[in-house]
C-alpha cells in the first residue's frame, strides 16, 4: 500500500488534485491509522489516468467509463513482464508484456511505466506524426460541440470514416443530427453505428428516444430493451420505458420499470 506521500512522490501530483480525484469518485483508498489514506498499485494507475484524460478535457462521465474499465482489468500488483498504460482521448490502452488490452492509434500517447515497489512510476509523452486520428478527429469534435455543432458534426464524421468502430463518435454524431432535427440521418448514423460496434448501450437508448420522437412507439420499446440488456442499470431508460408501457396499455411493465428507475436513482 502506499501513503499520500508516495503517491504525491510517483505521481507528483499535488494533495489538492488527489483529493479532487476521490470526491469525483475515481478512487476510493483504503483508510489506515488514524484515517490516514493507502492506495493500492491499481488506485496509483487510475488516479494518473483520470488526471491525464481531465487535463485533455474529456467529460467525467466518459472519465468515469473509462477508469472503470481499466480497474477491472489491471493486476494487483505491477507484473513481472512490465505495464504501459496509455490514455488516448477517452480510450485507455494497457500493455501487460506481449498482451495489449485496447488496440490504440499511436497519434498521441500518455503513458506510465515503471514498478512503483521500487520507488519509479515514469510520465511518457509521445506525439505521432502523419495524419489526424480517429482519436485527433474525435476530439476536435468535442471542443467544437458548444461553439460550432456544423464543425463538430464533420470532425464526428471524420473519426468514423477513420474507426467505423469508434463508439462513442457514433453516439456525438447521431445526438448531433438528432438535435439539429436530422431525424432521418440521425436514425441511420446510430443503426450504422450498431451495425459497426455491436449491442452497444448507449447507441441502443439514443435510438430509442430518436424513435420517440418520431412517433414509433413499439420500435423505441425494443432500441430500449435491447439497452438495457447491455446495461441493466441505464436508469433513464427504465423511466423512459416506464412512460412508454403506460401509454401503451402495459401497466405492469410501467410499474417494474418505474420501481427500477427508483431503486437505482434512490428517489
């Protein structure tokens, strides 16, 4: 276990940002005597990762995704064959030996190596050269969102025409068009997504509240099912399925889906 003096020293990051990092949730470090914090090695990695991904201005919730992803998989201790933890955008990479977890673009890498038992946790920044990215392309789309939608829109459009299977691109284009009232093209950019990256959740829910709104109630019952398979605790879409149950004469599955939707909001 390490103390908040080690991870000032290996990470060297301030008391203030790891205090930061708890409160949103990112960590949560053992107390030892008189309270005081012990981070594991796997709290060590996530506490750098989650800096790094906010100091590139990726969203919480998309930080929150992916540390958690990354905690699932990380071993308990720093293997014998080594670790690179790389943060690309909102994508994490890790590299265990001859094993990489996430296949990454290789445009813009932040990674951490070294054995923190012996006192070493190395910063490595490395900035491909040649083409934008998918990554590049989706993060420009981010920054334009709130001052640009049209630009934003066409950086999405480039990430997908760069990895088919980026997700999350999917998802901004299809919320893009949906809000700038290009239902149809909406319709297709998530359908195309699914087709691309598989049952993903959020594709499914977008989808469903497109179909809402376009009047195609049965359709948006099933995107909303099919979302909720993926991820049981979607819980806006079990309110929204809630509502759809009620209008359509199913007040049984209206009161699960409500029950749901408050066992896990806790209202």
């Amino acid at each position: 276990m390490y103390g908040a003096r080690d991870v000032e020293r290996l990470l060297g990051l301030p008391r203030s940002t790891v205090r930061a990092l708890i409160r949103a949730g990112f960590v949560r470090p053992a107390r030892g005597p008189r309270g005081a914090w012990q981070f594991s090695f796997q709290d060590l990695i996530v506490l750098r990762t989650a800096q790094a991904l906010s100091a590139a201005g990726v969203p919480p919730r998309r930080i929150t995704r992916s540390v958690k992803e990354l905690r699932r998989h990380l071993p308990e201790a720093m293997p014998l064959s080594g670790l690179s933890v790389g943060a690309v955008a909102d994508r994490v990479v890790v590299k265990e030996g001859a094993r990489r977890w996430q296949a990454d673009s290789g445009q813009y890498l932040l990674a951490f190596e070294g054995d923190p038992a012996r006192g070493s946790l190395n910063v490595i920044e490395r900035r491909g050269r040649g083409a934008p990215s998918a990554a590049d392309w989706f993060a420009k789309g981010l920054s334009l969102e709130s001052k640009d939608a049209e630009a934003a829109l066409r950086a999405y459009e480039r990430a997908v025409a760069a990895d088919p299977a980026f997700v999350d691109a999917r998802v901004n284009l299809g919320l893009l068009l949906h809000q700038s009232g290009r239902l149809a093209k909406a319709e297709r950019a998530y359908r195309e997504g699914l087709a691309a990256c598989g049952s993903d959740p959020l594709l499914y829910y977008n989808l469903g509240v497109l179909l809402e709104d376009l009047g195609r109630k049965a359709e948006a019952v099933e995107a909303y099912r099919a979302a909720l398979l993926g991820d049981p605790k979607l819980a806006d879409c079990h309110y929204n399925l809630a509502l759809l149950c009620e209008d359509l004469g199913r007040p049984k599955d209206a009161i699960r889906h409500l029950a749901q939707y408050r066992r896990l909001t806790h209202r």
